[in-house]
C-alpha cells in the first residue's frame, strides 16, 4: 500500500478517485479527465489533530490548475453522516452547480424545505446533525443569492457532465424522490437512505459507481426503489471497475448482482462508527464478509476506535485480524475508551482516504491511501 503524496500531482487526463471517512460521515472527490471535480457529500476528521474538511483539502492539494474548478457539488441524501463539512466546502470551492436529490417538478427545493424544518426544530440528541444540516442549508442559500442560480434537482435520467467523461445520475427515480419529498421532514428522515444519489462516471472503458446509502433491502425485504430497481434498469452501471460501497458496507445494502460484478480490487467502503455495532461489521456473514469473496476491500479507516495500547498489525490485514484487532481487551493501566463513539485516530485530513487513478481503458494506474486506511483481505497477506 502506498502512502497518500500530496506532492504527486494529477494529470489533466487522470481520472482520480478520492474516498475520505474518517469513521463518521464520508466525501468522495471526483478529478474528471480533461479538468473539472465532482465533490460529494463531507466529512471532518477530529480528535487529536482538530477538525478539517477532507474534501477541501483534497481539491487545494490536487486540483491542477486555477481553471481546475469545481463543477457540482452533490449531497446524496440529507443525513448527518454525509453533510459535515459542505457549508465550509460551499463557501470555499465556489462550485458551479450544486446538486440534491429531489423530482423534476418545479417547486421549493428541498434544502428550503429542510433549513425551515431544522430552524424550527428544537436540539435533540443528534444536535451535531442538526447543526450540520442547517449550516448546509444556510451556505447553499447564501450560494443561491450569492450566484443567482438555484440548486439542481438531482433523479434518474439527469446527465451532470457530458464529456470526455461522462456523469449521469441513476438513482432516485423522479415518481420516488416526489413521493418523498412531499413528506414532512422528521418522517421522511428515517427513510432519507432511500433518497440517495447513485451516480455513473463513465470515461472510455472505465465505469464507476458512487452509491450514497442507497440500500437493497428495508426491513428485511428488498424495497422497489434500492438496488434491485437499478439492477434490472442499468446492468452496465451495476458492474463497475470501481464502486464505492453503499451504506458503509451494511448488509442490507449489498445488492449480489453488483458485489459479483465488481472488477478486482475496486471496492472503497467508509466506516460509520457512531453506534455499538459500527459498519461495516466484520463477523462471519456480514457485509465485510460477505464483500470480501468478490474482493479486497478499501476501508478508509478502522470501523471504530481500536482499544488503548494495542497497535495495529499493519495497513493490510484479513477480516479476522481485524476483528481481533477492535475487540482486543484493553491494556491495562491505560485509560481505556469506555464506549466505540469516538472516531478512529487520525492523524491529519488526508489519513482517511484512499485515491485511486483510472485510465479510460478500466485500468487502476496510480494508487494510494493515507496512515488511518487499511486494506483488507479475506487471506492473510503475502
Ligand atoms: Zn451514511
């Protein structure tokens, strides 16, 4: 595995994927061939080091020159985990879109509907979601005024970019995103996963799939509007050279048709570590599992915090080191974490990413990954 180089630049043809998760909330930055970023979602790291914005830093570090522009920002669903970090980003980058799930007809647009929400809204415990929603509310609003445009409606069927590479949304379908939207905020919050904006980058032979949280089943069953609506519309989509795991590699996302399809070595999956069972779980059966017998999986860092004084064996490691790694007992004498709610360690914005650079003929020809990633395998390494 090799080190993430900020002073390696890209070309102006690469293809380059960035994933960043710090263990809460993830970002993926987009260089497209030819110039112009994609930049989805957020994160911030914390703890030891302060708060910084990967994606922020991922463009100022890589963007290839002052034409180098942002060309849309995307939120693919309204959750905590997945806007920390956008009204900074917003602010900074001057995106020329910027882009949410919603329907094609006109009407208020959905980060409206959910700023008046969120101001009304009296602090619950997710108050840092709150906040963090309501900051990207706010900075798109002022983006808005500021540019005299208004935010895209992203669905099924809406060409972002042309060429050389080509981005096109696959997901959510426009009857679905309508039903939703036309449901009140705290109702329709639960159910946002559904929502999310899967998108297709296309260049030449290279094909990848950016998924959100977009789940296959709900409740146990297979719901219409997941995986399996996408499935049967786009084959081709759902075999990509590279996919960025929906929904932190929770089983209930994983769709056989797409883990089968996955070219070798092009799964990146961020944690989500803010629960007791932090995703993606690693026993027999689960996701990382059940990921790992199509391939390797990227993780942009450890699932949840390892216990105190116990170092990892290395960047590259099976399933079953992992989770003898995160449910090692605490040394004694040192002060251990008393619950898994804290992120990961991370040491800087660029240790919870992993940068994969394609060309146009589906071949990985650059790739690197910060201190905090790991790479995981179902056999013990080489
Ligand atoms: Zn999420």
């Amino acid at each position: 595995m090799e080190r993430i180089n900020p002073t390696r630049s890209l070309g102006r043809d690469d293809l380059a994927v960035f994933v960043a998760g710090p263990g809460l909330g993830e970002g993926v930055a987009v260089a497209l061939p030819g110039g112009g970023w994609l930049l989805i979602d957020g994160c911030r790291t914390g703890g030891n080091v302060g708060e910084d914005v990967p994606l922020r830093t991922i463009w100022s570090t890589w963007r290839r020159d002052a034409t180098d522009t942002v060309k849309w920002m995307l939120l693919t669903h309204p959750h905590g985990d997945h806007v920390s970090g956008f009204a900074e980003v917003v602010d900074v980058v001057r995106p020329e879109n910027i882009g949410m799930a919603g329907p094609p007809a006109p009407g208020r647009g959905l980060h409206a509907e959910l700023s008046d929400w969120l101001t009304r809204q009296a602090p619950t415990e997710d108050s840092l979601a709150r906040d963090q929603l309501l900051a990207a509310a706010n900075a798109i609003r002022s983006w808005e005024r500021r540019t005299g445009r208004e935010v895209t409606a992203i669905h099924d069927g809406v060409r972002l970019v042309d060429a050389p590479a080509s981005v096109i949304a696959l997901s959510p379908s426009p009857a679905f995103a309508a039903s939703l939207a036309a449901e009140s905020w705290p109702a329709f919050r639960d159910r946002a996963n559904l929502l999310s904006i899967v998108l297709e980058v296309a260049h030449g032979g290279t094909r990848l799939l950016l998924t959100g949280d977009l789940p296959h089943r709900v409740a146990n069953s297979e719901h219409p509007e997941g995986w399996s609506r996408l499935v049967s519309a786009y084959p081709a989509a759902c075999a990509p050279r590279g996919l960025k795991v929906p929904h932190h590699g929770s089983k209930d996302a994983l769709h056989p048709a797409i883990n089968a399809g996955v070219a070798p070595r092009g799964m990146w999956t961020t944690p989500f570590s803010k629960n007791r069972e932090p995703l993606p779980r690693w026993a027999d059966g689960e996701g990382l599992s059940q990921l790992l017998a199509v391939d390797a999986v990227k993780l942009t860092a450890p699932p949840r915090r390892p216990p105190t004084g116990h170092v990892r064996p290395g960047g590259e490691m099976t399933r079953a080191q992992l989770g003898a790694w995160l449910t090692a007992a605490p040394l004694a004498g040192f002060l251990a974490d008393a619950d898994d709610i804290s992120l990961p360690t991370i040491s800087s914005a660029l240790s919870p990413v992993w940068l994969s650079v394609f060309n146009d003929r589906g071949d990985v020809v650059r790739e690197e990954c910060g201190d905090a990633a790991l790479l995981i395998t179902s056999e013990a390494p080489a």
